[in-house]
C-alpha cells in the first residue's frame, strides 16, 4: 500500500510529479492537466469543480487514482 495518498485539497502538479502514472486517469476523466497553466496552482478539487465535476465524480476519480498508486507498490 502506498504510504502517501492522493486527496482532492492536493494540487495537479504535485501530484502529477509524484505520481506520473494518474496522468492517464486524470485525461480519462476529462482534465488535460498535464500541459495547462492553471494545474501548478489549482487544487484537484478546484480544477475538477472548473471543469464541471460532480463531487461524486471527483471522489470517485481519487479513488482510482489511490489504487493505481497502491498497485505500484
């Protein structure tokens, strides 16, 4: 198991540098977060919320996010 996990009040960036491999899950669920601007100031949750997220839909993406980490391991 992963000792850090993803939580939604992290930001894009660092997340994106830590753990290279929610890349393909972020542009699965719509965030092409890797190239734009805003990913090295906004929150996972505040990007998710700009781009019409529901809650759910975001926690849901944390979620597999979490586990594809977890499975590296």
């Amino acid at each position: 198991m992963a000792e850090d996990k993803i939580t939604k009040e992290m930001g894009f960036s660092e997340v994106l540098q830590k753990y290279p491999e929610t890349a393909s899950i972020m542009m699965n669920n719509g965030l092409h977060c890797v190239g734009c601007h805003a990913a090295a100031f906004e929150t996972i949750e505040q990007g998710c919320t700009a781009h019409g997220m529901k809650p759910e839909d975001i926690d849901k993406m944390v979620k597999e996010m979490n586990e594809a980490i977890e499975k590296k391991d």
